[in-house]
C-alpha cells in the first residue's frame, strides 16, 4: 500500500488521520482552577502555622490519647486534600479540545476514571455560536462554544474556552472550507460502460470478407 507525501497519521496527536491537518488546541480556561488554588493557599498557610508551633502541639498531645487521634484524623485529611489537590490539576491539565482542518475532536480524559473521546466533523455542523457574557467572562477573555449539528437537533458545547473569539472564527472557517470542498466534488455515479456485442454477430462478416477476397 503507497502513502502520500503528506501523511500525517498520528503525527501531532493519537487518533490524528493521514490527510488531516493540525491547527490548535484548548483547555479549559485557567479561572477554572482558581478555587482550587485559593483553597491550597489557605491549607499551605495552616501548615505552616503548624510546622512553626510543632513544639507546642507536641506539649499538648504529651499524654493525651484523644488529641493524638484528633491529630492523627487532621493527618489523614491533609494528606486526602493534597492528592485530591494535585489529581484535580493533572486532570485540567490533560483534557483538551483539538480542532483541525476536517474536525473538532473532545477528549476527556481524567488520570484515573475516564479516558472518552467525541469528535465533529466540519461538514455535520449546521451553526456555531459564541456565549460570552458575564463581567467575568469579558474581563479574562474567556466564554462557551455551542455547535449545532446538521443530522440532529442536539447541541455540542464547550464551557469555558480561553479566547472564545478566536476558536469561534477558526471552526467557521474550517466549516466553511470543507463544506466547500464537499459541495465541488463531482457527481460519482457509475459511468455507463458500453460492452462489445456477441461473437455470434462478428462471424457472418468476418466470413463476408473472407469470401470478398
């Protein structure tokens, strides 16, 4: 089997095909995690309160039984919070949206439960719309993606986008130019093939002409 040149079959990302190009990718936008970063700020501060007054703790769990279960329980929490912490980044970090020349592919993957992937392909998108609204939204540049696909009545959206404006434009464009493409392509019905008549036809005037001779 002969490739062409251009052969780019999984040459950016997993799943990419051979003739398909890539353009970008996103994620969700950062403001996504600044819950997340306020909260650990907060944790880091009390464990440094506590690792400065450790000899203090150490007087008042000096003989008491129910203080040290109180402290080893508060261990146990921090330790939960610190992989649920660092679990929650790798997980931003590693589910993205791929957009190329011929689709709009969705992966959602998280490190240890789900690993799903959903992918448009331009021609089936009927409408793309922008939602940007919100002060927040405005001022860190930043809204939600909602494609309209042509076989259904239902909705594909992306929340949250960082630089929705700029996401928007480059799938209308891609849209556009392969619906384009499609629409030129030449009408491939079979062509009629004209068979050549029976031998039996042939005979009489190969004999004609034998006899002409």
């Amino acid at each position: 089997m002969e490739f062409s040149s251009d052969n780019n079959k999984d040459k950016i990302f997993k799943g990419q095909q051979d003739h398909e190009e890539y353009d970008c990718f996103f994620r969700l936008h950062w403001i996504d995690t600044l819950k997340e970063f306020l909260l650990f700020t907060i944790f880091i501060i009390v464990i440094s309160v506590l690792i400065i007054n450790i000899s203090n703790i150490q007087e008042i769990l000096r003989g008491e039984r129910e203080m040290k279960l109180i402290f080893f329980m508060g261990y146990l929490a921090a330790t939960f919070y610190m992989h649920r912490f660092f679990i929650k980044m790798i997980n931003y970090f590693i589910r993205v949206g791929i957009i190329t020349d011929t689709r709009v592919i969705d992966h959602q993957k998280t490190l240890f439960f789900s690993d799903n992937q959903d992918s448009i392909d331009m021609a089936q998108i009927q409408n793309v719309e922008k939602i940007q609204q919100g002060m927040l939204p405005n001022l860190f540049n930043y809204g939600d993606i909602k494609i309209y696909l042509t076989a259904s009545n239902t909705a594909k959206t992306f929340h949250r986008v960082p630089n929705a404006k700029y996401h928007f434009r480059c799938i209308n464009r891609y849209r556009e130019a392969r619906q384009f493409k499609l629409n030129r392509l030449p009408d491939r019905t079979p062509q009629q093939v004209q068979t050549p008549p029976p031998a039996s036809t042939l005979q009489p005037r190969l004999n004609i002409e034998e006899t002409s001779k």
